[in-house]
C-alpha cells in the first residue's frame, strides 16, 4: 500500500451538478380523456403526485401497478401504442411516459392497481467555498490505520459494494477491481460515465491511490466494485431505472459477495417511506441482506423528506466540512447538510462523514470534468464536495468492517456504526442535524459490546408487506411482527399476483 500525502490546492465555487430527468415522448395515439375515470374509482388509482401534474400539459412518467398477471397491463399497453415499456419487478409494474388523457384512460383499467409517479432522481453534490484545502477525510474517518495492521490489515478485499450511480470509467485507482459493469438508464446506452459523478464515489469508496502516488485514497482499498448505472450524460435518472439496479443486486447478491449498496442520490419528491416505490427497493435490499448507504441531500436543515434518505431502515450520511485537517476538533457540519425529522417521524441522518473539498477519481471526458475544468486536479482527479461525496465514505467503512466480520446483517451493522460515533468540533460534541455523529471505522472494528438490531419496532414499505403476506398467506388484516420475520423467501418472483392482497396495507395519501 503506497503512503498517503496531504496536499493543497486552490479551488473556488462549484455551482450545483444537479440535473432533472429528461422526459422521453411516446406516443399514444387514440387516447382521449375518458368519463369513466372517476366512476370507474380512476381517482382513487392515481397517486397525488400524478394527480397534481395532470394540467401540466406535458407528459408523465409513471409506473402503472398491475392488479393481476404483470402481462395484462403491458398487453394493454400495447394495444393502446405504447411499444417501449420497462417492466420494475419490485413493485409489480411497468414504467412509460404518458399524457394525461392516457393516464385517465389507465386509471380505469381494471388490470392496473394504481399508478405512481416515477420521479425524477437527483446526485448529491453541491458547490465548494473557495479555499486552499486537501483531502483529509481517510484519517478523520479513522480508516488509514486499518491498512496497514500487521496483525489484521483491513481493506475491504473481497466485499462488493455496488454503486448505483452514473457509472464507473476506467481508472488506474480501480486495477481489475470493477467486476461487473451494467446499464439501467432508460436514457443511455452503455454503462460508461459519462456524467462523472460514479467514478468520483467509487473513488471514495475503494480508489487505491495509483494514479495520484498514494495521495487520494479511498476508504475501502482493495474493495470489489460493482457498476450499476442509472443516471445519464446530464445526471438524470428515473425512479424505475434505480429499482431495477437494485433489483438486479439483491438476485445476483451471492455470485458477486454484495454487502453494499451505495446511493448518492435522492428522489425529487418527498413523500412518506410506506407508500415510496424506491423506498420500497431500498428495504427489499436491506431486508435480503444488503446494507443501503445513501445520501442524506444536500437541503440544509429542515428537509429530511426525500427518499430514499427518508427511510429509517438505511444508513443515511449527512456531510461536514473536515477544514482540510486530520483533526476533528475544527470540523463542523456543512450548512447544506439535509437534516431533520422525516414525514413518518424518525430523524434524519442516521450519520455524518467528511463531504467539502473531497479530491477523487474523474472520468476522463465527462460532464463534469470537461464542463468545470478549473476543479480538476491534475488529469485524474477532481474535488467535489457534498453528501454524496460523504456516503462512500461510509460504505467504504461497512465494507471493512464486513471483511472482518462476515457474518453480520445490514442492522447489526448500522448499530455498530451509531453506537462507535463520535462527536467532533472544539468541544467534541454531537450538533443538531449530525445523527450519531462521526462514522469511526476503527472504533467500529474494535467494538466488544453486544450488536443488536437496531431496526427493531419498524414496519416495511407497503409494497413489502404485500409481498410477504402474499407469500405468506396470510389474510387481510392480519397482525404481522416484523422484528421476527424471516425475508428469505419472499422475492418478486415468489408472488402470486393473480391472489395479491392489496387491500390488506392503506394507502392513504
């Protein structure tokens, strides 16, 4: 492992990388607004995020919820002339951009459920004050040490973390170690960065340092990286494609060791985790197995709204400023910091990591590094700042501390994580909006107490509990513990649409 060396460099304000997604037109001739739509219960059917931008006069994407057999609804899909649809298995559904006459003329088909908004997802990256500052993030997150043990070095060998993301581009920090390279965005054509974004966060979570001579390295070294990209050229991305990632890495969790998921991004909408499709999909994860980082966004105070940073199940990681120092006694959290209580009551972030002035990996020719020159350092590197800059700070901790202990689940290992955090600032205090306070990778390892499940007492996304029921058998109405539940045998592919209890969670609005 080549040394680490802190270095200096000048940089000024990064405006906001933050894109929305791009609607793509499809045609649906013949389709006209349909009385029917209220008489037939279409309102019901339609979630108010759909039903508020119906008078927009531009099209929706959304994702259409079967009923019964998934088929049916695509059948009539393509009978109305919608060709190009993406199925999104987690929640039983399809994903299309339609108008609102369509949209009224589904909310009165008998084979669709509802229909849901599939909403735009934004990266969590934001601007940099101006100031002479280098990475230090891998000392105050306690990490270097664990390299170099000589009674146990610690570096992630062997644990996947799959970073769902705008992509990973070739990087001499990566070797051989990207395994797996896959495209789900809707809008792109290959699993290549082109936005830039990816390649920074799987930087942080395992660059080994080479390109730079060991000075900017990742948390987790020698760590697997899986490339799962959602987000476009501009760094847009769909709610669907996001699930289908993540879909993709629960089914395909043994043959790559995935332990990890990172998500530096955040839903465009806030809305409660219960009824949240990629809520949905982060705890699917969560519950089969997978530890969910996410970003908590970068709002300020206040704002803990978004999903999946909302759900209380994941590891949500707000961001601070470290003053370019090994010490965390002049650190402090960073105004864009999202924080606060979210709509179903739990506080948000679970978390904080370093996320201003952090040097990682660039991808050479992309948006980023070709549209901000000025923030390159050297050919290789960049400094971006933000929570999505913190989250793999994160991940690349949870997969150290899975090298050394295997056998740990993703609650489990957020306990340990919470429980070992420390305060930071002059006073070594925990401020308001900081979670547990500062993810310490060492403390972690070194952590004797007991580990328990500090998921216990929650209550899965809606879309789960009519998985498990469905599967289960159990009948509208029944009282469920979920502390005790095993999710083992509950997948999407287990259910059985055609007997699917919707009714048996509400909605509500």
């Amino acid at each position: 492992m080549t040394s680490l060396f802190l270095a200096r460099y000048r940089s000024s304000a990064l405006r906001s990388l933050v894109a929305t997604l791009l609607a793509c037109l499809l045609a649906a001739p013949g389709l006209a607004a349909t009385p029917a739509f209220a008489a037939a219960g279409g309102s019901q059917k339609v979630d108010p995020q759909v039903a508020a931008r119906l008078h927009s006069g531009t099209p929706i994407k959304i994702m259409l919820i079967a009923r019964g057999d998934l088929t049916d609804v695509v059948q009539d899909l393509h009978r109305q002339g919608f060709k190009e649809v993406r199925r999104v298995p987690i929640v039983h559904g399809v994903s299309a951009t339609m108008t609102a006459a369509a949209i009224q003329f589904f909310a009165a088909d008998p084979n669709v459920f509802r229909i849901v908004y599939d909403a735009p997802v934004r990266l969590m990256d934001t601007a940099v004050s101006p100031s002479a500052l280098a990475t230090a993030y891998p000392w105050v997150d306690d990490a270097v040490g664990l390299w170099s043990n000589p009674m146990a070095p610690l570096t992630g060998k062997g644990v996947g973390v799959a970073v769902i993301d705008s992509g990973i581009s070739a990087h001499p920090d990566f070797d051989n170690r990207v395994t797996v390279n896959m495209n789900f965005a809707s809008t792109a054509t290959s699993p290549a960065d082109d936005f830039g974004h990816g390649t920074a966060v799987a930087g942080i979570v395992g660059g080994n340092g080479t390109a730079g001579s060991g000075q900017y390295i990742g948390i987790a070294p020698e760590v697997t990286l899986l490339n799962l990209r959602v987000n476009d050229a501009t760094g847009a991305a769909g709610t669907s494609d996001i699930m289908n990632a993540i879909l993709w890495a629960v089914v395909n969790r043994d043959t790559y060791n995935i332990r990890i998921i990172n998500l530096s991004l955040v839903s465009s909408i806030a809305e409660s985790y219960t009824t949240s499709p990629l809520d949905a999909a982060v705890e699917y994860a969560w519950l089969k197995g997978i530890a969910v980082v996410v970003a908590a966004g970068n709002l300020g105070p206040n704002s803990a709204l978004y999903a999946p940073a909302n759900d209380p199940y994941v590891i949500t990681v707000g961001a601070t400023d470290d003053a370019g120092t090994v010490t965390p006694a002049d650190d402090s959290l960073a105004s864009f910091s999202s924080s606060g209580i979210t709509q179903d009551g739990f506080a948000k972030p679970d978390l904080v990591a370093p996320g201003r002035h952090i040097i990682s990996t660039i991808a050479a020719g992309s948006t980023i590094a070709t549209t901000y020159p000025q923030y390159l350092v050297g050919t290789q590197y960049m400094q971006l700042s933000g929570t999505s800059m913190a989250a793999p700070q994160v991940a690349g901790m949870a997969a150290l501390y899975l090298e050394a202990h295997p056998g740990i689940r993703p609650g489990q290992l957020k306990g340990v994580l919470t429980t070992t955090a420390r305060g930071f600032g002059l006073l070594s205090t925990i401020p308001a909006g900081a979670g547990a306070g500062y993810a310490d990778a060492a403390a972690a390892i070194a952590y004797n107490g007991t580990i328990g499940n500090v998921n216990g007492g929650l209550i899965p996304n809606n879309y789960l509990k009519v998985m498990f029921m469905t599967v289960n058998k159990l009948p509208a109405g029944n009282t469920v513990s979920w502390d005790s539940v095993s999710w083992d045998s509950v997948s999407w592919g287990s259910v059985s649409w055609g007997d699917i209890l919707w009714n048996a969670v509400s909605w509500g609005s």
